[in-house]
C-alpha cells in the first residue's frame, strides 16, 4: 500500500420494505420467520430463518406491515398476535424523516 490508500470493506446492502431504500444490513432491523416463534424481530441479525429488513422508523414499518409486502417476502401470513407485537415494537422507534 502506497500513498495512504485503504482497502474497503464489503458492506452487505439491504432494502427496507417500508421505503425500498437500499442501506447497509447493519443499518436496518431484520425480521425473520421462525418454526418455533414464528414472525419475530431479530436484532442480532444472525437467526436461522427466512427474513425482512426495516428502517428503524416508525415510518417504514407502519408501510411495512400495511401490506402484503412482508408476508410476501416471508412467505408467512402474520397472525393478529404477531402483527399486534411487530407494531408494539414499531411504536418505541423514531418517527421518521
């Protein structure tokens, strides 16, 4: 390395379902189906599953879980109960900007 040049790092990009902006995974909350819990947040990001990502907007979550595009993409239909604890955890997020 010459002249103070740095060599980048691979940042996996996801989209967010709520805006469809492309962001680094870290930057998103992912949800992910599980057998055993079914739909739940995963703020590790490294659960066995099929999963989403959100902003960490209250924004992005109220257009995620307003339509069929989350349970498209897990190949899930929420229940009441999971759809009522996804929106639990949407209203301690930010509202957006």
């Amino acid at each position: 390395m010459t002249g103070g040049a740095t060599v980048g790092h691979h940042v996996p990009q996801r989209t967010c379902l709520g805006c469809w902006e492309t962001r680094g995974k870290r930057e998103l909350i992912r949800l992910v189906r599980t057998r055993e819990e079914g739909v739940v947040v995963d703020p590790s990001g490294k659960r066995t599953g099929r999963g989403a990502y959100l902003c960490p907007l209250q924004d992005c979550w109220q257009k995620g879980l307003r339509g069929k595009g989350l349970e498209r993409r897990l190949r899930v239909r929420l229940t009441p109960e999971e759809r009522h604890r996804l929106q639990g955890f949407a209203s301690m997020l930010p509202q957006g900007g």
